[in-house]
C-alpha cells in the first residue's frame, strides 16, 4: 500500500484519474442530490448525496492520500472545518472530559465552552508543558485535543511525545493540522489518531470556499465518523468538493513558495527596527523551533508580530499595506494580514487572550505566493510609516 511516488506526483495523479467512462482528465462534478435504483434497494453504490457522492469520494480519497502515504487511510469531507471539528466531537457523550492546548483556534474553543459544555462535555486548556498533561488528566478524559503550530502565536506541540502519553490514558489525539497542512507535517505518522483540517485554507488555498476534512487510519473511527457525517449531514457540495480537489493539485507546490517567502520575510523583519516581537517556528530563537524542526519539514507560511505602538501600530501597519489585505482566514494564494484581537480572536474571552499571549498588538500575515521581493516592499513601506 506505500506509495512511492513524490507528494507532487501524487498531488497531481490522486484519486483515480482519469475518470473511467468519458476519460474525463478530472473527476466529474456530480451535481446530483439521488441516484437511480433498478430495483428497489438495488444501485451501484450511490443512493443520496448527503451519504455519497462521486466527486466527494474523490476528495477524501485525495486527502487521505496527502495524509497518509505509507499507510491506508480513511478521509471524510465536510462543509467547513468547524463542521469536521464538530463531527470529532459527536464521537463523545455526557461526562466526558476533553483536554486540549491553550491557544486553540478560536472557533474550536467557542464550540467546546458555549456547545459542548451545554450537553455535559467538559474543556480542560493547558500549554501541555513538561508535567501538564498528568496534572490535567481526569478519569473522564476521552481526547487531547492540539493544534500545531497554532493560531496565531504559532506554539509548537510536541506531537509524538504527547500522543504517546494520551495513548497511555487510553484517549484519542485529534491533531488540526491546519496551519502545516500535510505536506509540511503528518500527524498521523507520529501516531495520532485523528487529523482535522479546515480545507478553506492551505488545501483549498485560493481563498473560494469554506470546507473541512477529517483523515483517520483506523477502520472502526473512521466508521463512527462517516455515521457522524451522515447522520449530522454537514457534507459540502460536489462543485466546493470539486474546487478543493483541484486545490489540491498545486498544493506541494503552494507550500514551498508560501515557506519560502516566509522565510525570506522573517529574515527581514527579524531586524526592522519597528517590530518588537516576531514569531516564527524556523527562528532558531522561536520556543518550538528545534520540536517543530523534527516534526514538520518547513515552517509554514504564517508570521505574526507585533510592532511599536500597541494597537494604534498594528492598526496604522495594516492600513498602510497595499498587496496584503486586512481579511480573516489564511492559506490563500494571497497575502493577508489579520488582527486577532479584534478579528479572528474577538469572540475569546479578553482574560483568556492575555494569558495565552494574543494581545491587542498582535497581527498575523498569512503570507501568499506573490513575489517576495514584492511583499518586503510593501511590509517595509508600511513598517516605515510607524
Ligand atoms: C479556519 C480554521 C478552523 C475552522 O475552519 P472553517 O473552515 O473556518 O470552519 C479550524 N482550525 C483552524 C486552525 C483554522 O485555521
């Protein structure tokens, strides 16, 4: 089942092209809600929609192979990462206890506290640091929850470590690998259980759909996930499972040229005099840089900083900008640049935000693939205005 190909190749050639009875290079958007049935209850495999469709088939197929090259995997899509993120947790009931790492995506932390907290699931948040994950550990613990790197102060989560001791406990480990996506790191091969993503960005990548995916190895999950999906029904359309498809096929690509130009960035602003706290996972000084160098194969494409003068600086630096766009969400061909404070973070509890280390100076830049040269300038012209 290894497949040897390059992750480029397989990115190109997934999910069994070209279709069979057109010889259609891509996949066919089956813009089908049913399917017809010869007899009753007799049909090729396809009834409804919410329960299969062919062009959904293609993209978990596609998503499990990123995922999970060495391996047989089982992936599923969903209309959103929130939806996906959602689905894990209807694997838990009443009583059961979630702990998860601190700076989660915001989104995350507002379905475990506000949601999940209503039907008697519980939400312990810790940095997971040396001695944390015993000292949180509850009889009722049933998943360490991580996110790695994550959003936006870009933490690093040891994953194989952690995953072995939650796996002493006997929990499952949910890893979002959103940030990295599978081409920079896999959690599954360090022995999670679940990967999460939200598809919108890096496996999408071209900032035109809302979309999630869930990629498991073992049989059993991945049959109480796919009665979650069918049963909840936040599946996506053919035409966003399609366009997530077709994302999918420059990812590999994507990725190098989103870490190069990261990289090429935080060299540059690592000495500007107006940033006064730059975070990325490839500076050697950055708290994860020697985890995130074992676990992940670059670092990404996502910077945050901040800058002289508080907020009224980030404010002034994002309104100065001309190719990054003050817009939520990352992983675009584009390049964008988000206040957390206000924006992406608004929703966490102030107290929380500051403990955590998001303050109202902070902002993010999901660097894109323009030129890099190009986006200096416009950082720099920008930066300069402080
Ligand atoms: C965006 C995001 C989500 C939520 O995904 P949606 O597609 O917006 O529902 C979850 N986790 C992370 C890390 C994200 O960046």
């Amino acid at each position: 089942m290894t497949d040897q190909r390059g992750e480029s190749t397989r990115a190109v050639h997934t999910a069994g092209d070209p279709e069979e009875t057109t010889g259609s290079v891509q996949p066919p958007i089956f813009q089908t809600s049913t399917y017809v049935q010869s007899d009753f209850a007799v049909h090729q495999g396809y009834e409804y929609s919410r329960t299969q469709n062919p062009t959904r088939d293609a993209l978990e197929t596609a998503v499990a192979e990123l995922e999970s090259p060495d391996a047989p995997a089982h992936g599923s899509a969903f209309s959103s990462g929130m939806a996906a993120i959602s689905a894990i947790t209807q694997l838990l009931k009443s009583g059961d206890h979630i702990l998860a790492a601190s700076d989660l995506y915001g989104g995350t932390a507002r379905l475990f506290d506000e949601i999940m907290a209503k039907f008697g699931v519980s939400t312990t948040y810790s940095e997971l640091g040396p001695g944390e994950l015993e000292a949180c550990a509850q009889d009722n613990t049933r998943i360490l929850w991580l996110e790695s790197p994550t959003n936006p102060l870009l933490n690093i989560h040891d994953i194989e470590t952690l995953t072995k001791q939650a796996h002493e406990r006997g929990w499952l480990v949910v890893v979002d690998n959103t940030f990295a996506s599978p081409v920079l790191q896999r959690p599954l091969q360090l022995g999670a259980d679940i990967v999460v993503h939200s598809t919108t960005k890096y496996i999408a990548g071209h900032s035109d759909l809302v979309g999630g995916c869930i990629v498991v190895r073992d049989d059993g999950l991945n049959e109480q996930i796919r009665f979650i999906q069918n049963t909840i029904g936040s599946v996506p359309s053919p035409l966003d499972s399609f366009l997530t498809l077709r994302g999918i096929r420059t990812l590999p690509l994507r990725m190098e040229r989103h870490c190069d130009n990261a990289e090429f960035l935080t060299e540059r602003l690592a000495s500007h005099p107006k940033v006064t706290r730059l975070l990325y996972p490839g500076l050697a000084q950055h708290s994860g840089h020697e985890v995130a160098s074992r676990q992940m194969r670059r670092f990404g494409g996502i910077i945050s900083l901040e800058v002289e003068g508080g907020e009224a600086g980030a404010r002034k630096l994002a309104a100065n900008l001309v190719l990054f766009a003050t817009a939520e969400s990352l992983g675009g061909v584009e390049s964008l640049i988000n206040h957390p404070w206000t924006m992406t973070h608004a929703a966490t509890p102030e107290a929380r935000r500051l403990e955590v280390g998001v303050t109202s100076g902070l902002v993010r830049l999901s660097v894109g693939i323009e030129d890099a040269e190009d986006l200096w300038n416009d950082l720099n012209n920008a930066l300069n205005t402080l």
